[in-house]
C-alpha cells in the first residue's frame, strides 16, 4: 500500500465502510490474528482503523449525519479530524463531532442566505451527476466561509461573554480553537493538498529513506510555514501505519534523542503530537473493552504497546521533564484500565461454567451465546496482556489471573463433563453448550489440540448417557 496514492487510499475506505456488519467482522477478526503472529500485512492498521469507526458509528446511537454539501466543505479537513470527545485537546486537529455543530453555526448565524444557496447548489450539481461542479461550488464556498468566520472569530477576542456564548452556542469548551483550526485548514487547503499529493498514501515505517523524503518536504517552505507545521505534522501522522513513528522526526532534526535538544527544535511538536495520540488510543481501547463487542482490541493493545515502548526507548528523557511525567501518568492510567479489565476476567468465565442444578435450567436453554463471545474475548485480550505486560506495568495482575483461569478451567471441565454424562433431555441442552462454551474457552488458554481432547470426551460422554437409557428403556 506504500505505493498508493490519496485518492487510492479513500477509496479503499470507502469500500470498507461499505461492507455488511458480519463481513466486517469475518475482516477484522482475520486481520488481528495476523497481526499478532507477527505476519507483514501491507495495510492492516489502516484497514483495522476504519473498520472499528465503522463498528462504533454503527453500534452508536448519533444525530441525524450532516449532508452531502456539509461533507464537501469539511473535505480539507478528513486528514485531521479525531474521533475522541470534543474537549480532548489534540494539537492541529478537531474532534469529528465537533463538524455538525460547527455546519449549524456557519449556515444559521455565519452566513444563512448564503449557505442555504450552496446548499441548493450543489443538491442540484450532485443530483445531475456533476461532481466536478459540486466540488468547484465547495472550493468558493469555503473561500467566502473562511474569511466570515474569521471575521466572526475576532469579533469575540478580549469578549469572555461573548466567548462564551460561542462555546454555549457550538456545544464544546474548545469551540474557538475548533473554529480557528478549521478556519486554518480552509485557508491553507490549496498548499496542504500539494504536501499531501507528494506524501506516499501509507508510510509502514517512517526510517530510512523515507524518513529523510518526508523531513525534507516538511522542512520545504511549502510545508515549514509556522502556522501550517503543525498541520503538516499531523498530515503526516495521519499517513503513518504506527502514529508515533512521528517522533523521529524530531530525533532527526536534534541529531540525538535528549530531549533539551529535540525541545529546542521545530520538531518538538512531534512529541506533544505522539502522547496526545496516545492518550487517544487508550480512550479508545476503554471504550472498545467497556463495549464488549472484542472489536480487535488485542491488535490495538499491540499498538499501545508499540506506542509506549516506542516513546520510552527512542527518546531519551527522565521522568522529571515534562514529557516524562505526561508519559509515566498514561502508563499509570494504562495499567488501572487493564488490570481491571483483566480481574473481571475469572467471574465471567466462572459464571458460564457454574454447574447448575436442574431446578436452574429451563427445558431447552442454553447459556447465552453473546456472553459466551465476549467472554471468549476477553480471555484473548488477556492472553494477548501477557505478550505485553512487562511495558504496561501489568505482570503481577496478569500472571495471577491467568493461572486462576487455568486451574479453574482444568477442574470446571471435569465437572461439566460429568453433568452432561448424566444430564436427561430436559437439561441436556444447556450442559452441552456450557462444555461448546469450556471448548472455545480452553482452545484460548491451552490451544486448539487440548481443546479437540475436550469436543471428544464430550462426545464420549453424550454417547454414554445415550447408551445407558436405551439399555434402561430395554429394561
């Protein structure tokens, strides 16, 4: 996919937004297995990436989307929009939720006779097929709006009231932030659209030769202009399969990885750019988990993991630097999310294989298969802590707890063996998918072979029941 270019890779979003629910999940599923083999899957983070927006955006319950004429005016935008809370601040960037609020404000108060045209306009340029002419009406359009919201902007400077009612007005303590940035990106969208045509569609790997083409387009006059350098970084980032590959940048301006050096550079920005994306991996990652749908979030762990090891070994800073210290409060803010996670672990697990009396069990139930999926997850998510537990602080945690499961599992599937050797049809059901459910689960603790041993002895044990009352009816 390095080879690509832009448009090359839009397209390929577009794609995967387009597919159904259980093929994405079929994609996603395939692709974390690779990734945490170690397998070189060309694209896998950016295709991994965009089906988790698509699970989320499908799963949540959102407003009415903008239309087709707001989506062209944000266009500019796409390289930096993030899908965190609108109050999370993220240098050059703007939250995704922060767009509509911002359209309303622009077509109701900014310029309403105005908007309400280009609206119009481009409805009829699109319902003719005309992209190109949709597209030339966004481009004046932006244009016009770019100047009236500065305008708008500067109306309210030294006014906290005024501000404030702003903020009030668009829903977000950073609505002048957001506002600004995007009055930036529309300006600048001509000289940020040349950066980016000459920016390879997917960077794997930011070393090398390619590290040394991409400083030397950021430190081209196209690109190190003060007010665009920040966006050009986070053009750049939004390119890179491992986001915090960005602080190379840095160690390569500085020469060396101390960072009272790299501080003293333009590049110092790449940092404060890697840990606040950081930050929003792991609101992300808590999000996913609380969510428990296992949307590839052992892959994402992965990334953390990579992120925080990353941050650690190629910057040379001590945990009394300001970066240090943002860095040590996020390993520490990893390490409470999982060790939770992880403790939750055993009680799910033990729950589903609870032998039950027959007094417990419906004629015909089963136990839930949903629960049994999320579980199943949760049990990779924590076999995938242990591959990293040492960088994230998790080892004591993860050790004790996998060991409980095992032990739990080695003894919890004799039991329910035997009460399915024993069960009568009323109950059978639900002991046969609570040994389906200690199948899948072992496969995750003790591998497929084990967990084949486990699918014979229950077939062993139905078969003996059967045995037992058809001699008992001959009887």
């Amino acid at each position: 996919m390095a080879g690509l270019n832009q448009a090359a890779v839009e397209r390929l979003r577009g794609y995967l937004r387009e597919l159904k629910p259980g093929a994405r999940a079929l994609l996603i599923a395939e692709l974390e297995r690779n990734i945490l083999r170690g397998d070189n899957v060309t694209g896998a983070e950016l295709i991994l990436t965009e089906l988790r927006r698509s699970f989320r955006e499908t799963g949540a319950n959102k407003s009415q989307r903008i239309g087709d004429h707001a989506r062209l005016f944000f266009q500019p935008l796409e390289p930096f929009l993030v899908d965190d809370a609108p109050d999370h601040k993220h240098r050059g960037r703007v939250a995704r939720t922060a767009l509509e609020p911002i359209w309303l404000w622009v077509s109701n108060t900014v310029m309403p006779d105005e908007a309400r045209a280009f609206s119009d306009q481009v409805e009829r340029a699109l319902l003719s097929s005309d992209t190109d002419k949709a597209e030339q009406l966004a481009r004046a359009f932006q244009d016009r709006a770019a100047e009236r919201m500065q305008e708008a902007v500067d109306a309210v400077k030294g006014n906290d009231k005024a501000r404030r009612q702003l903020g009030v007005q668009l829903g977000s303590p950073r609505a002048h932030e957001d506002v600004q940035a995007v009055i930036t990106v529309l300006k600048s969208r001509d000289a940020l659209a040349m950066l980016g045509m000459q920016l390879p569609g997917h960077i794997k790997t930011l070393t090398g030769a390619s590290l040394e083409s991409v400083k030397a387009l950021l430190d081209s006059p196209l690109a190190s202009n003060s007010e665009l350098f920040v966006y050009a970084l986070v053009l750049v980032m939004s390119r890179m399969a491992a986001p915090w590959q960005l602080i190379r940048l840095a160690t390569k301006a500085a020469g060396s990885d101390d960072v009272d050096r790299i501080s003293e550079t333009p590049y110092s920005l790449t940092v404060s750019i890697a840990l606040a994306e950081l930050e929003r991996m792991i609101g992300e990652l808590a999000t996913d988990l609380k969510s428990g749908r296992g949307i590839a979030v052992s892959a994402m762990l992965k990334d953390v993991h990579d992120a925080v090891r990353g941050l650690r070994t190629e910057l040379d800073m001590s945990a009394e630097t300001m970066w240090g210290r943002q860095l040590a409060a996020i390993r520490s803010e990893i390490s409470s999310l999982l060790s939770g996670e992880i403790e939750l672990m055993p009680g799910r697990v033990r729950r589903l294989m609870r032998p039950r009396p027959v007094k417990e069990i419906g004629p015909g139930s089963v136990i839930d298969p949903d629960e049994v999926a999320e579980a199943e997850a949760l049990i990779s998510f924590v076999a995938a802590c242990r591959n990293y537990a040492g960088e994230l602080a998790i080892n004591e945690v993860t050790q004790r707890t996998f060991s409980e499961l095992q032990q739990f599992l080695d003894t919890g599937t004799r039991a329910l063996l035997d009460a399915l050797r024993v069960a009568g049809d009323v109950e059978r059901p639900f002991r046969q998918s609570q040994v389906d459910a200690a199948v899948r689960f072992c496969a995750q603790v003790f591998g497929q072979e084990y967990a084949s041993l486990l699918t014979k002895a229950a077939e062993v044990a139905t078969h003996a029941e059967r045995k037992a009352a058809a001699a008992a009816a001959r009887g």
